[in-house]
C-alpha cells in the first residue's frame, strides 16, 4: 500500500491531487480566519487572509464544477493555473478597492 | 548507475536493496532489471511479457511514478540512484510481482461485463458498431484499457477507501454502459450508485496521468457520474 507518511509517496504528486489538497487545506484554514474575523472584523492581517482564502477555495471550487459538468480533464491543469492566476488578480484588485 | 530494487518474500521484511548497472545507450529499466536477474541476483522477481511496450505486464513504479519499465529509459530519469517499487494498492506476490487479482474482483463487483442485450445479434452475426458512430466515439479512447494496473496503483482514493473500485473497473463500467448491445444497464446503473462508488471519486486526475494508453478513467467516471445524477432525476437514460 502506499504510505502517505513516506516521501516517496509525495514524489510524483500531480497537479490535480495538488489542485484537490490545496482547496481542503484552504477550507480548513477557512474555518479558523472566519472565527479571528467574528471576533475583530476590522483586523487587516484577518481580512486579507480571509480574502485569500475565500478566492482560492472558491475558484478551485468552480475548476471542480467545470470539471463535473464536461469540460475534458485534460484542461484541469490549464483550469488550475488560471483559477490561481485570477485569485492573484481578484486579491489585488480587491485590497486596492477600499471600501469603507 | 545504481538500482535500489524493492525485496520482499513471505517472511521476510520489506527493503531496498542496492545493485550497480553499467547503464548503456537506449537501455531500459527492464532491461536493467532482467541484466541484474542473470548476472548478479537470480532470486529477483519481477513480471513481464512483450517487453516492447504493448502488453502492460511489466507495470512498476519508477522513481515513485507508474511506468511500464519497458518503455522507461534510464537516460530519462532524473540523476541519482533509481528505484523501482512495485505497483502500490496491490498485494505483494515477491519482490517486484503483485496479484493482480483484486482488479478484477472490483470489475465483477462492479458487473463490468459484457452480457449481451436484445441488440448484440444482427442477422446470423454479433452487432457491429460502425467505428464512426457517435456511440463509437463516445467510447474509442475508453476501450483501449489493458489492464495494467497503473491507475489504480496512482489513486489516492483507492489507497483511502478498499471499497471503491478504482479507476480500471469504472471505466470499464463506463465502456459498457454507453455499448447500445449490451444488456445488463440498469443492474450496472445501481451498482454504481452505492456509497463507495461514483461519490468517492475525487477528481484528482491521477489514474489519467499515468496511463500509458492516454485513457481519462477521470472523464469516464465523471460522465458516469453526470449519466447517474440525469438519471437520479428521471431525465436520462438508463
């Protein structure tokens, strides 16, 4: 069996396995960033995590629906790049826009 | 160039163990492995057949990545010692040899075989389906699968849940349900319903990335999937 401890295991981790593990993790940390911005929703440093966080697992999230709904698999690679090559984007143009 | 071989016999415990190769032009890791066999160690075990890549059996993994050794050169594999494993998810027969068995146990399970319907005669002789039909190409790259094992020995899903079939048999269930001659659908479309079966795949692509024979088993289960949920809804075809 393969033993998710060892590092061999991790060797060839392919992108959609990344892609997969990464919006877990993101949700995990979700969960954590919203109780921190309950309690004090005008930290900066909470608010950007937030932001963060929320794109990332969002349009990971919307790469997976893609996917579901018939786009090849073969683009999922493609679709991971720009889900966060746009997260990139929506995080800056979001933190430039002050809005209150 | 060093080899670090996975050992294992009944008994005994599992190691790496090292063997040096002359490496030379255009030689392959099977051809490595068949050198150390007759030269150095006749207890090695490993499996295969054609060695000119067509019949699968000699599936492995390299370097911690699925491959047929006799299509993997060493001169394109990274620098540094080179392991081969065999195949994870399977159980160990020896050394490099596994059972393919549990494969096949999940394409029954899975009723991934062929029962012929009211449409597989025409006239005196077996149905055909022309090669540029719809229903043909819906499936033509799906029905190259030969069994080799490596998309599920790449699934994470398979190594998390035993219960879920793995990417070989639900493409296979995938081929079938979409052959107008076969007759088992419905039976098929309840099988794969079950918890463990269509939900627990997760889209990582794995087993697609691996396939020597560029199959997608991701597309064919994710189109099952599609097929289940139309038909969950009363609107597909069974």
């Amino acid at each position: 069996m393969r033993r998710m401890g060892s590092a061999e295991a991790w060797r060839d981790t392919k992108v959609g396995m990344w892609a997969w593990l990464l919006q877990r993790v993101a949700a995990v940390g979700l969960v954590a960033v919203i109780a921190a911005h309950l309690k004090n929703p005008f930290a900066r440093p909470v608010q950007a995590a937030l932001l963060a966080l929320v794109l990332f697992h969002g349009l990971l999230g919307v790469r997976a629906i893609l996917l579901d709904f018939g786009l090849p698999v073969r683009w999922h690679r493609l679709l991971f790049l720009l889900a966060l090559l746009v997260g990139v984007v929506a995080f800056a143009a979001f933190w430039r826009w002050r809005w209150y | 160039m060093v080899l670090k071989v996975f050992r294992w016999s009944p008994g005994s415990r599992e190691r790496l163990q090292k063997y040096w190769v002359k490496a030379r032009h255009g030689m392959t890791v099977l051809d490595a492995l068949v050198e150390l066999q007759r030269n150095s160690d006749a207890t090695l075990a490993f499996r295969y057949a054609c060695r000119v890549g067509m019949c699968g059996s000699c599936a492995m993994v390299v370097n911690g990545r699925e491959r047929w050794v006799c299509r993997t050169l060493l001169s394109n594999l990274a620098r540094g010692p080179v392991t081969v494993r065999p195949l994870y998810q399977f159980p160990l027969i020896r050394d490099l040899v596994v059972d393919m068995a549990p494969m096949k146990n999940k394409m029954l399970e899975m009723k991934a075989v062929f029962v012929p319907g009211r449409r597989a005669m025409a006239g005196d002789g077996f149905a055909q389906i022309g090669s540029r039909s719809r229903e043909r190409r819906a499936i033509d790259a799906a029905i190259e699968c030969i069994g080799c094992g490596m998309c599920v020995s790449a699934c994470t899903m398979v190594s998390h849940d035993p219960r879920f079939p793995g990417p070989a048999a639900l493409n296979r269930v995938f081929t079938l349900q979409r052959d107008s001659r076969d007759g088992a659908h419905a039976g098929r479309s309840q099988a794969v319903l079950a918890e463990d079966v269509l939900t627990r795949c997760h889209g990582q692509a794995n087993c697609t990335a691996v396939c020597p024979m560029e199959i997608s088993p991701t597309d064919s289960i994710l189109a099952l999937r599609r097929r289940a949920v139309l038909r969950l809804l009363g609107i597909g075809p069974r």
